[in-house]
C-alpha cells in the first residue's frame, strides 16, 4: 500500500520536481543576467569558459599539497557516486524501465562494489573534515548537513538493499532517493550543475583577460 | 583393511560392533536401530558388512577426510565428510554466543558499578583559561572515521550474532531477516573501510603509542584507579597504548579474517572459513568490550577527555592531571594558548573585535 | 543611517546577477579557497576564508532568492540582512582582502570569489561600512585628483627633476601622440625613477607619448572601496583626457589596481567602450623590444626573483611579458614556487595599503612572502607595482631582510642602449 | 509420520551422474548450484567405491542450528527445508555441515553468494504447492503428488534410495543379509571388498555379488 505510494505515484512526483525545479533553478540563475563587457578583450571568452570548465577538474598545484585529503577524498566520492548512480545494473534496469528505455552496459558487480567503497570513504571523511576542520566547520549550515547525510542515507540503503531480496529494503532506498530528488533543486546539491555554470562565467571573463583560469 | 583376520573373536566382536556403527551411521537416529541389531543378532557368526557403513565410518573416522574425485565443481565438492563443521557449530552455539553476551554485559554491569562507585572524574584544577593543541584535524577525523564505521560494523555485527536468540521474538521471522539482510550487506560492504581506516589510525598515531619507562609505574598502578593518584603519563598513557595496539593487532584480525569470510570466491575450505570467523568473533567482541571502556572514559567516565577529539585542543589543567609529561613539554615549547585563542581558531568567535586581535598566539 | 543601510542593500541586491547566483548555487562549502588566502594561510582565523567574506551578500541572496531563504524567512527562522551584519564584515570585506584572486583560481567549481568581494565592497561603501582611509583617499582622488593628494603642481615638480636629471624633455599635453602616460601617486611621491626611466626609455625608442596634466592619475580608488560612481569618475577623466588629446594609446602605469581599473573595468564603468586603447607599460616594453626599437645590454649575474603583482598578472592577464623582459637583462632568473596566475600576492592590494587600522593583519600575513623569498634564498626581487614595491619593501623592513626591491621597468632602463642621450 | 531419508549403496553406485543430471534438470536449479554430487573414492585404485551424496535431512540439522536468521524447517515427512525469502545467504550453514549440501548460486566477493540452495527432497518449499514461487525458488515439488525425488527413481542400479527410512532401510538389509548369505555361500568375505587396501588377504579381493 505504502509501498505501491513510493513506487508509484511518489517516484513520478518527486522525478517531475527534480526536472522542473533544476530547469527553474537554471533558468532564473541565466535570467538574473550578465552585463555585456565593453572593454577590448585579449583572448576568447568561450575558450576560456570551455577551458575553465574542464581544467577545474584538475587542481592546482598549491591545493595539491594544502587541500591533499580533501581532493582524494572528494575525487573518491564523486566519481564512486557516479558509477554507483548510472553504471549499477539495477539503476540502469530501473533507468530503462522507468523513464527512458534505453539501457547501457552496467559496471561489473565487483567494481560496483569497489566503487561503493570508495563512495562511503569519501563521504564520510569529506563529511567528517566539515564538521572538524575550523574553516568549513564555520562555513557550513545546515543545507550541506542535509545534503551530506540524504545523500550517505540513500548509498547506506542503497547498499543495504544490495542483496535485492527484500522489497522493504528497495523501497526504503528507493522512498529516500525520491527524498533526494524532491530536495535536490532546493539546496546546494544543485552544484552538480551548476558549477558548469559558474566555472564558465569565471572561464570567459579570465578568457577575455588572457588568464587560463 | 583395518581388521586382522588372525583373531577370530575379536573379528567376530568387530563384525557386530561395526554393524552397530553402521546402523547410527547409516540413518541417523532412525528409529529402525533395533530392527537392525536384531537382524545382526538373528545371523551370528557371518561376516556381513555394509560397504556403506564401512565407507562412512572410515571417512569419519579417519583423520584427515577422505576426498575423492566428483564431476561436480567447486570447493571441497570431493570431500564426503566436514569434519571441522560440527566442531565450529558447537562453538558458535554453546560458546560464542552465550559467552560473547555474557562478556558484552558483563563489561557494562562492571562499568556502571565502577561508574557509581568512582562516579565522573573531574579536572581538580578545574578548568583553566588556557588550552594546548592536542589532536590536528586530519588526526580528528581519523580517529571518528575509524570510530563510526566501527560502530557500524559492531552494532551490525552484533545483530547477526545475537539477532536470533534476541530479535526474532521481536520482529518475527521475516522482519528480522530483512533486517539481517541489511546488517550482512552493509557489514560486508564497510568491513574494507575499517581496514583503510585501520591504516591511517595506524601511520597517525603509532609514534605516540610506543611503549615507554614510564609505562610500567602506570600499569602497576592501575593506571590511578588504585590510590586515586593521577600517574604520569606521557601524551597517551600506558592504557591507550595498550588500547592502540590492541586495535592495530585485533583489528588486523578482525579485518583480514573478516576479509577471508567475504572473499568465498578465493576457494578457501571450510576449515579455513570456519577458522577465520572463529577469530572475526573472538577479536570483534573483545575489541567491542575494550571499546565500550573507552567510551566510557571519553564520555561520562572523566571530565575534559573528549575535548581534545571533538575540539582538538584539550584544557591545560587536564593535560597536566592526566598527561603531565606531554603538557609540560608542550608548555615549555610554547603552545599553550588563551581559550580566546583557540576559539578564534575554531571559527567559534562571533565577537566585533578587529580580526587581527586575537592572531599572536596562533600556533602552526 | 538607517536609510543609508537600506541604500547599501538596496545597492548590494543590484549586483546580484548571473554571475553571483551561480557562484552562490555553486558552492558547497569545502573550503579549498582558505589555503589559497594569505590573511588565512598566515593567521589560522577560519574568518579570513575568502568565502566567508561574502557572507552578507550570501545571506541577501538566500533570503530573497532560494526557497528556503524565503520560508525561513516568512516563518521568522531566518534574520534579513541587518545593519550589525555589515558592522561585523566590514573588516573582514576591507582589511582582510587585497582582491588579489588567488582563491577564484582555486575554486573547484570555479567561482569568482574576488568578484563577489569586489561587488560586496559596493553595497558597504553605499552603506557607510568602509575603512576610513579608504573613504579618505577616495575622497581626495575626486577632489585634488589623486588618492594621496597629489596635484599636477606635484607632478610638475618632479618632471621637472626627471628633466634635469636626464636632459630630456618631457611632453605635457601634446596633441595627438601616439601614447598617454598615466602614473600612479605612490611613483610620483616614492618613486620618480620610474618616471625617469619612462623618459629615456620612450626618448631611446622614439616614442611620441605625452601627460595629461588633466589626468596623470592611474588609480583608482573607487574600484578599492568598491564606489562605482566614484570610479566611473575617476575612468571618465582619463577617457576625456585621452580622447581630447586624440592619442591612439594610453599606457597604464606598474601599478596593479591601476590597470585592471582603466583596462578592464573602465569601459563598463563608463558605459562605452573607448576610442583608444589601453596597454599596460610592461606590455608595451615587451612589444618595444620584440620590434627592434629599445636594445637592451649587459646582463645582471645577481640571482633574481619575480614578485608578480596580482592584478597584473592573474587578474590582468600580462602573464609574459614581464619575465621575457626580466630574461633580457637578468642572468639568474628563479621562479618563486607559486608564481604567475599562482603567485602570492604582497598583502597590500586591494585598498589594503590605504587602510590603517590594517597594518597589523597585512605585517602578519607578509610571512607568506618572507617565506617564499627564504625558500628560494635569493635577494634580488623585481616586481612591477608601485603599490607591491611599498607594501614589500614595508615587510622586508619589518623583518630586518635584506632583500631589495626593483621595479622592472626601472631595471630594464639601467641596461637600456643609450643611443641619444648622453646619460 | 514417515521419515524421509537418502541412502546409497556404494557397492551399487556406477558412478553414472545420472541423479545429479536428474536432479539438475527436474528442478532446474541455477548455475553453478549442485544438490547432488557423485563422490569417487580411490578412483582407478583397488576399492574404487562411489557415492551419491546430497542434504542427508538431518534429524537434527545443523544447518538449523547455526542459522543466525533461523530459515531452516522440518516438515512432517522429515525433510529439512528453508525458506529462501528469510535466508540472507551469510553461507554458516554451508560451515556446519557434515556432507556440504548447502550450495550458493554466485560465490563473488563481497559475499555476494546469493541465497542458499539445496536439496529439498523434491518438497519445494514453504509456498503454496505447485505454484510458480515454489517452483522458481525451489524447483519442483514431487512429494506433494505422491513421487519420490527424481534422482532416486531414475537411478539404473537402484543404488540411490529415497523414501521413508524404515522402507528403505528395509531394502537396504535384505541387500546386506543376501551379501551375507553369498558370502557364506561362496566363502569370500565381503569386508575384504571393501574400498580399504586388504591387508591380511593379499591381492584376492573385489569380487562381486
């Protein structure tokens, strides 16, 4: 009954929440506008922008050494967040089935797992260095709490559930995915798309100046 | 060929015994026994014997189990007679499970009588205006990392364990596997981390926790239980060392046993799988029963222990009364600092004051 | 005061634009820009995290644009910006940031956070919430023509030394040169070689180049204490300066601030793009010498470093230019560790120099600098900012180091091949 | 009520594979899932014996025992079921066993074994009879219309039995005492057949019935 909520209704609610409160998040963002730059520029804004926003994956060289855990452990858990979210077989089942019915070959069961490993460690170390290190300790409110902790809730009982034998276990991680999705464009979780944006916006304008930002 | 055919009695006294055998062997517990030593006794004197029973005796009998060749693959498919399991089966059941609860209570009862008896232990010097650094960031968040995916994997532990006898009544049959199902996943899943955080626990604290000369006085001592006298100690006294190398040694255990139980593709036996649990559940509960004591200490059981973990720096007074060798090192090198100090340092302070104010005593 | 509040929020909720919102959207908190912040590097203070400076803008935006900015603030939970928010920032917005950009490079989302603090600056200012000897040196730029109350009597004064000390004319208000030189007070006061240098070097390539005596001053300290009116003004005299003489160029000056105000900001300040253009003397030195006009000889054999003055390079984009000059003329060149678009900035950027009340926290966070320069173990540092030059040679001082400070340009004139002047 | 039991009969056991063929196919388990198993001792050597082994049904089972979700049941006819929906495949039954019945469907890392699986008596399991959950999860369900398991009913030799101990062990002791009684009549004792080396009777060994 419960269940048939959460894996019904619940899932299309949350899915459309998620897909018009991101288009809404991005759109009012553009719409708040950039003023046109007049001054003569050096170099090329678009390639700057282009640059920025994949150069930024590779860090710094300063940070490197003064930020060394926190890189290791944010690259553990992005990247282990993305195999778990789109290269899981039962995702990508689920994926198919659900919403585009396209499927793509899944990542073998034992990198899934390695992948879930890295995941768990980078978010509890990251998690653990926000609430330890002085500097992001004051930073923090309570939105990157409640991201943190939904998103290590939602792998926690997606990895509970791994056996796939009990329904109860899936749709617990299914109800706290739709939890995520429904909180997602209200909170800095938006990042996941919006650094595109900002690393752009910084890319064109040191582009014009010349500066490989 | 095991029966000398020389002595024609005790061949014959053989031939019934093994008839016996091969009855208890041959249907276990079968209520058809009698009718089989009956039907032995209605043909005295003639060999008969049951190859069967013949079979099956020798391959329990014997020492080693007999394997043989089968079409069928697998580990120890080859193999007719586990002889390890039974043994394994009586001490998980008979052993592991009553002894592991008793101890687990135990160590709690004994902690709330020494809780009630001792009751907290304060700073006497109360707590002072001054701090020092005691624990770095990195060396915090090891120490929390360790100690939550501990947790995890010891409360999920534990309800695989005691899940049985103390859940099921609870939750009925299929709640508790569901929730078994999620302990096993999950233990499983965390198990890898608690050995990389094993490591870094390991190459983070290691210097700090060899033994020393003064360790000896504190042990004998009772580590100030007895005479209610602090005994110097240096930055950890000689309890947390032994605490350190317990956790490096036990938890290695723990860590590479449990490893072996969740790696039944590398074809291990069942004696070796058994094995290895035996160890995962001895090293575990003794781990978890050394572990509650420690939270005790840090939490209700003394006044200011936890702060150097929560804040990383811990009250001077503190630090005298408990690791005065350290903290009077650390005094002489200069790394006391003001509460105001520190709380500047940990983003704590919300005041006007100009920023630069309170930067002097920043240490590195 | 009160009003004047509501007028710095009303000003700081105009600079909100896409820009601002994604960076808002974007960060996650980690904190990575702290280590790139020498106030933070220097002190420990978590306060001195380039993102935490932001604060106030953040919580505008939160509570006027996000959904539970909104709700907590319909429902009470969440405090609107209030006047004690700008009181408790403004030290950290002003004293503790030269807006020298380290942290925008660092950014794994890649925000500017140099930007939002350049933008906050705006709504404080409007606000009333700036350094005092911020607001007094803007007030004397508008008003005598430069922040440190220099007049064109000044000037005049000390062209005339440079006359007589090089036997050079110096072209004042010449129509249609080809380039207008614009200086920077603390060179006119501190440092009139570098005038000098100008003279002999454009004398040697025979450059046409005049000075306004309308506008001779570079800086721009509207930008610093973030007043866009005031800098707008600042801009439009020396647009009006540049196009009533009809030059092709003007030529911004060492000074860091300096350039990105004329070259970079004062197009949008003033609404139009201009009819000249602007190149920054190390620039225009670099193409000087690609183009055969100024011959350089001899080659210093002291070890040397490099000082790259922020707003030059990693906010100006003359990343070049100033080491393939310093190649030219220095035998032993060493890159600090961090250098270029990475470098360290001196800690006095951004108005820091002109705020007082800042002194101690940009003495503490001189460390840095001291530490790079004892890393490297070289004495000889070139840099290419009259400001910079101050600011280091301040910390050099208060540490009793003996390295000294060079200008570039000045370097550059010492080794210059002389072909008319006597000198 | 009756009993259920397995007995096999070394002395008749070809070693064809045709009950673990049977039993494969009746409930068409999963890869790499083995209920039976036919056990060769002293292959090619004097006293080659074989042996069709699979879950004994224990009386007292201690698969049952050392369940830490307690999956296992004995059903009325003495055959020891479990119900997979409850099993979480931890594999300790797998340790506790005498005779290695309990089979795991996937042995990747992580303990990623799956739900055990073994022999039911051709009983299925704990869902209603012959429906489609049985059969899925536990194959098929013989007992139920009044069959025995496949693997004993197809075996040429009649050397796997299945059925109520007290019927079997019957068959069973008619088999040893007509050994006996051509024992006697030949003079040969069969304890020198059996699958250890003769020591005292030298080389005059394996004769047949």
């Amino acid at each position: 009954m419960i269940g048939e909520f959460i894996d019904g209704p619940l899932w299309y609610f949350s899915l459309t929440a998620f897909v018009i409160g991101v288009v809404w998040r991005i759109v009012s963002i553009v719409r708040a506008g950039v003023r046109p730059d007049l001054s003569i520029a050096r170099g090329s804004a678009g390639r700057g922008a282009m640059r920025a926003i994949f150069s930024r994956f590779v860090p710094e060289r300063t940070v490197t050494t003064s930020s060394r855990l926190q890189l290791i452990a944010g690259y553990m858990f992005h990247v282990g967040l993305l195999i778990l979210l789109f290269f899981a077989q039962p995702h990508i089942d689920f994926i198919a089935e659900r919403i585009t019915g396209l499927s793509w070959p899944a990542v073998p069961h034992w990198v899934f797992i390695v992948a879930a490993e890295f995941s768990f460690a980078g978010l509890i170390l990251l998690w653990l260095h926000r609430v330890l290190n002085p500097v992001t300790r004051l930073l923090s409110d309570m939105d990157d709490h409640i991201g943190s902790i939904l998103v290590f809730l939602v792998m926690l009982t997606g990895c509970l559930a791994l056996a796939q034998s009990h329904e109860a276990l899936r749709l617990i991680h299914l109800f706290l995915a739709e939890v995520f999705l429904i909180y997602f464009p209200f909170s800095k979780l938006m990042h996941a798309f919006t650094f595109v944006m900002s690393r752009g916006y910084t890319g064109a304008t040191m582009g014009r100046k010349g500066v490989n930002a | 060929m095991s029966m000398p055919a020389t002595d024609k009695t005790a061949s014959q006294r053989l031939s019934v015994f093994g008839l016996c055998l091969l009855a208890v062997c041959l249907l276990l517990f079968s209520p058809l026994v009698d009718a089989e030593e009956k039907s032995a006794r209605e043909l005295p004197g003639v060999k008969v014997f049951n190859p069967a029973a013949e079979l099956w005796r020798d391959v329990r009998q014997r020492e080693a189990p007999v394997s043989g060749k089968t079409q069928v693959g697998g580990v120890e498919t080859g193999v007719l007679i586990n002889a390890t399991g039974d043994r394994w089966r009586q001490f998980r059941m008979d052993e592991l499970i009553p002894v592991g609860g008793y101890v687990i209570g135990a160590i709690i009862v004994l902690l709330l009588i020494f809780y009630m008896v001792r009751g907290r232990v304060p700073i006497e010097g109360g707590a002072s205006d001054r701090k020092l650094p005691r624990y770095t960031t990195y060396e915090r968040m090891v120490h929390w990392f360790i100690a939550s995916v501990f947790l995890f994997l010891a409360i999920t532990g534990l309800i695989l364990l005691f899940g049985r006898p103390m859940l099921i009544p609870l939750f009925g049959k299929e709640g508790f596997s569901i929730i078994a199902s999620a302990c096993k996943e999950g233990h499983n899943l965390m198990g890898p981390l608690f050995l990389l955080a094993l490591v870094m626990v390991f190459f983070q604290f290691v210097r700090r926790n060899i033994y020393q000369k003064g360790d000896l006085t504190w042990l004998l001592r009772g580590g100030g239980i007895i005479g209610k006298k602090h005994v110097p100690s240096n930055f950890f006294n000689m309890g947390e060392k032994t605490m350190f190398w317990l956790l490096v040694f036990v938890g290695s255990l723990i860590g590479i046993s449990g490893l072996v139980l969740v790696f039944p593709v590398l074809g291990l036996g069942r004696e070796f799988m058994a094995l290895a649990h035996v160890g995962h559940a001895i090293g575990a509960l003794l781990m978890i029963a050394v572990i509650i004591g420690h939270i005790y200490i840090g939490t209700v059981g003394m006044e200011g222990a936890i702060e150097g973990m929560k804040t990383g720096y811990c009250d001077l007074n503190w630090a005298k009364e408990h690791h005065d060798l350290w903290a009077t090192k650390a005094i002489d090198q200069g790394e006391a600092m003001s509460n105001e100090a520190v709380a500047s340092l940990n983003g704590e302070k919300t005041s006007t004051a100009p920023p630069g104010a309170t930067i002097q005593g920043a240490g590195k | 005061m009160s009003e004047q509040f509501e007028q710095g929020v009303a000003v700081l909720r105009d600079q909100i634009d896409a820009r601002i919102s994604s960076y808002l959207s974007s960060c996650v908190h980690c904190g990575i820009c702290a280590e790139a912040c020498l106030f933070y590097t220097e002190t420990n203070d978590p306060r001195y995290t380039p993102i935490h400076k932001v604060e106030p803008l953040k919580k505008l935006w939160q509570v006027e644009n996000t959904f539970w900015g909104k709700l907590g603030k319909s429902l009470g939970l969440i405090k609107p910006l209030t006047e004690s928010d700008f009181a408790d920032w403004e030290q950290l917005v002003y004293d503790s940031c030269t807006l020298c950009g380290r942290c925008s490079m660092v950014c794994p989302v890649g925000n500017d956070i140099t930007y939002m603090i350049r933008k906050i600056r705006e709504g404080f200012s409007v606000a009333g919430y700036a350094p005092d000897g911020m607001k007094e040196a803007t007030k004397r730029a508008l008003t005598i023509g430069s922040p440190m109350g220099v007049t064109f009597k000044t000037v005049q004064a000390a062209l005339a030394h440079v006359e007589k000390d090089t036997g050079l004319k110096i072209p004042i208000d010449q129509q249609n040169a080809e380039y207008m030189t614009l200086f920077s007070s603390m060179e006119i006061v501190n440092f009139p070689e570098y005038i000098e240098s100008i003279a002999k070097i454009f004398d040697a390539a025979g450059v046409s180049w005049t000075i306004s005596s309308q506008a001779f001053e570079a800086t721009n300290s509207g930008i610093q204490i973030g007043n866009k009116e005031a800098a707008a003004e600042l801009v439009g005299r020396v647009v009006k300066a540049a196009e009533s003489l009809g030059v092709k160029y003007v030529v911004s000056p060492e000074c860091g601030h300096a350039y990105t105000a004329i070259r970079w900001e004062g197009p949008n300040l003033i609404g139009r793009p201009y009819d000249f253009e602007v190149v920054h003397i190390l620039e225009l030195l670099d193409k000087l010498k690609a183009e055969g006009r100024i011959k350089l000889e001899g080659k210093d054999d002291t070890p040397m470093t490099l000082h790259d003055p922020c707003q030059i390079v990693r906010r100006g984009g003359v990343v070049d230019p100033p080491r393939n000059l310093l190649h030219s003329v220095a035998d032993h060149f060493t890159e600090m560790t961090d250098h270029g678009v990475m470098n360290w900035c001196c800690g006095g950027g951004g108005g820091v120099s002109a705020n007082e009340r800042a002194e101690e926290l940009r003495i503490k966070s001189f460390d840095r600098k001291k530490h790079q320069l004892e890393e490297l173990g070289v004495n000889t540092m070139v840099t290419a900012c009259a400001n910079c030059r101050i600011i280091l040679e301040e910390g050099l001082e208060h540490h009793e180091m003996d390295t000294e400070v060079i200008s570039l340009t000045e370097l550059l004139a010492e080794h210059l091949v002389s072909g008319k002047t006597p000198n | 009520m009756a009993r259920m039991k397995f007995y096999c009969d070394p002395e008749r056991c070809i070693e064809c594979n045709a009950c673990v063929t049977a039993c494969k196919n009746e409930n068409e388990v999963p890869w790499g899932v083995n209920r039976r198993r036919v056990v060769t001792i002293k292959d090619g050597e004097p006293g080659e014996r074989s042996l069709s082994v699979a879950c004994m049904h224990c009386s007292d089972a201690p698969c049952a025992t050392v369940c830490p979700v307690d999956c296992f049941y004995t059903t009325q006819d003495g055959v020891v079921l479990h119900d997979k929906d409850i099993c979480i495949g931890c594999g300790y039954c797998f340790y506790a066993c005498p005779f290695g019945a309990p089979q795991f469907p996937e042995d990747g890392a992580f303990a990623t074994r799956g739900k055990m699986d073994k022999c039911t008596f051709c009983a299925g399991g704990p869902e209603a009879d012959h429906s489609a959950d049985e059969h899925r999860k536990y194959g098929s369900n013989r007992l139920a219309e009044g069959k025995l398991p496949l693997c004993a009913e197809m075996c040429s030799t009649k050397a796997l039995l299945a059925g109520d101990a007290n019927v079997i062990s019957d068959v069973y002791r008619k088999r040893i005492i007509n050994r006996g009684a051509a024992v006697l009549a030949r003079g040969v004792s069969y304890r020198d057949a059996s699958f250890r080396a003769p020591r005292s009777t030298g080389g005059k060994s394996s004769s047949q019935e």
